[in-house]
C-alpha cells in the first residue's frame, strides 16, 4: 500500500500552515524551524490552539 499525497517542499509546508490560520512574519525563518523539528510535530504542538467548529471539524 503506497502514499497517495505528494511530499511538500519546505517552502508548501511553510505555506500549507499559514493557510490554515497559522501567521507567519518570516517564511524563511519557518523554513528552517520547519527542517529542523518537522512539520508533523510542528502540527502537534499547534493542536491545543486548533478552534472547534462543530460537527466534528476543526480550524488551526
């Protein structure tokens, strides 16, 4: 069974969390937080301020 989403270069994942309401002053800055600690463990640390919209779905 493979992975059907594409990976993401730093800079779409630097732009995937500002879309989802993350503000980001420094894109480059994000970037090389991003290399370093990740995007997924990035994403966890951001859950508790995820706001709940009802019905089982969530905005970051």
């Amino acid at each position: 069974m493979g992975c059907d989403k594409p990976h993401l270069t730093l800079s779409q994942q630097v732009e995937n969390l500002a879309s989802r309401g993350l503000e980001i002053s420094d894109p480059d800055r994000a970037a090389r937080f991003l290399e370093t600690v990740g995007y997924y463990r990035t994403s966890a640390y951001a859950y508790s301020f995820r706001e709940i919209l009802g019905a089982g779905r969530c905005a970051w």
